[in-house]
C-alpha cells in the first residue's frame, strides 16, 4: 500500500466553508410588519424606536406606565439612529465578556458588522482562543487526543511513514468520537467567547506535514474553522435568546430591510504540533 501524500485534510464537516447561503447570513430580507406582528419586535431600543427614528422617553416607551400619553417625540436622523442601536449593540455585549484576554473581540465584531460591508473577520486573539481550547481538552472526546492515537497506531516505524488508509482511520476516528472545538462552556458565557463564536459551522483538519525517525515522530496538524456572525429566524423565536435585548437590536439591524446589516464568517486557524514514539 502506497504512503498518504501529504499535506491532507482528514477531516471536514458536512456543512461547507464560505457559504453564504446558510439562513443565518441573510440580511434585509424582512419588512416592518413582519418584525412586529411575527417576530413581536416592539421593544428592541431602550434609546430609540427604529421604526419611528425617534428618541425612547416615558411617553413611547411600550414598557412605560406612561406608554401612549401624550408627550413629546424627538426625531432623530437615520444616520445617528443607526450609530445609537450599535452604540447599545456594543454596550450590551459587555454583560458577557466581563473577563480574560478575549473581552474586546465581541465589540470589535459587532462593529465589524456595521462597518465591514460583509467581509470575513479574523482576530489573532481567536485564533489563541482555538488553539487554547484544542491544547486545553483533555477529555476522551478531544479531536487532538484521537488523532494522536490513531497516529501512534498506523505509523511503520520500521520503513518510516504511515499508510495510505490512514486518512480513512482519521476521519471515521473523528466522526465517531471526538467532539469538534467550540466555546459553549460555563465560563465561555462570561469571557466574550460565547457570544462572539460559540458553536461553529464548518471545520477542517490539515495534517500538514509528519516526520518519522528513529522510532518517534512529530505530526503538524491545522484547524481551519469558520462561524458565522449572524442571526436566523430560529434563532430569535427561541425565548433565551428573545429574552435578551441584544439579540432583538442585532436582529432588526441584520434583517430589517432599512437597514438590512450583512453578517459575515468568522475564521479561526491554530496549528499544532504532537509527538509520540512507538510503543508510547
């Protein structure tokens, strides 16, 4: 049986990498009344009433004892209604990214979104985060661990290299064992990660290069993943998410079709190193 050639990808998720069809990156695809009558997006600005562009007081306010009592209505030009829902977007991301090196991401994501016309967003603090979380996970299901086993397993230490079948053990190892990196742990609510990524959409795994010699070798493996910074329809009819106020914001700017705000992929890379020997 003939060496795999590498670099390979051994493995890769169903759902595709750059795919901008998913139901989470449509924008300004939704009208006023659907937001309202279908959605129950009434309340969305505790500062102002996007559909109305006027300033939120204790006479509009629908949660107000006030609410439908006369009382002056301040109008407020298109331009700084939008800059205020961001301003609040932002300022509500702080109740989850309260700590640690990845707090800011979430901001700078959000404000991507207002300025970057849809274009991929990548952070050099992400990519730590990925390759923190693979490092990090120790348990039975780490994709990493898996991968070192099968490794350790399919190398010929005798001729100096690994089967050609190799890619098929990976892959089915993955598939049936390892949970694949995320960031949806107690203390990812808390450290920006959650919100900014969370779940992932599509992953794939390089193993980029292997040397084999004298019994041990050392294999560099890449993740290559992709999220996406958007909301779908499920997402906001799910009552967690309804309940928090940064969700009905983001929703109405990303599907509102006046404003109709893109969402965009988020790419994460890390590479690792592992080392093994045989019999080890």
């Amino acid at each position: 049986m003939s060496a795999l050639q590498l670099p390979c990808i051994i493995y890769k998720t169903q759902k595709q990498m750059d795919d901008y069809t998913a139901a989470d990156m449509r924008c300004g695809d939704l009208d006023e009344a659907q937001l309202q009558k279908h959605f129950h997006l009434t309340d969305v600005s505790t500062k102002v009433n996007p559909y109305t562009q006027t300033r939120i007081t204790p006479f509009n306010q629908p949660q107000s004892m006030f609410y439908g009592m006369r009382g002056p209505s301040e109008p407020v030009s298109p331009q700084l209604c939008v800059r205020t829902l961001f301003d609040e977007f932002r300022a509500l991301s702080r109740i989850f990214s309260l700590y640690g090196p990845y707090k800011h991401v979430i901001e700078q994501m959000i404000t991507h979104m207002q300025n970057g016309h849809g274009s991929k967003f990548r952070s050099l603090y992400l990519d730590m985060a990925l390759k923190e979380q693979i490092w990090n996970d120790r348990s039975g299901k780490s994709s990493l661990l898996r991968i070192k086993t099968v490794l350790q397993e399919s190398i010929d230490f005798e001729m100096g290299y690994i089967k050609n079948d190799l890619k098929k053990k990976l892959y089915d190892e993955i598939m049936a064992y390892a949970v694949l990196p995320k960031f949806n742990n107690l203390f990812d609510r808390f450290n920006g990660l959650g919100i900014s990524v969370h779940d992932t959409w599509a992953t794939h795994i390089t193993l980029q290069s292997l040397l084999v010699s004298n019994d041990k070798y050392k294999a560099v493996i890449n993740y290559r993943i992709q999220d996406h910074f958007g909301l779908d329809i499920l997402d906001i009819l799910n009552p967690f998410y309804f309940q928090f106020r940064i969700f009905r914001i983001w929703f109405v700017l990303q599907r509102w079709a006046k404003y109709g705000f893109k969402p965009f992929i988020t790419e994460m890379n890390a590479t690792v190193t592992i080392q093994g020997a045989k019999g080890g």
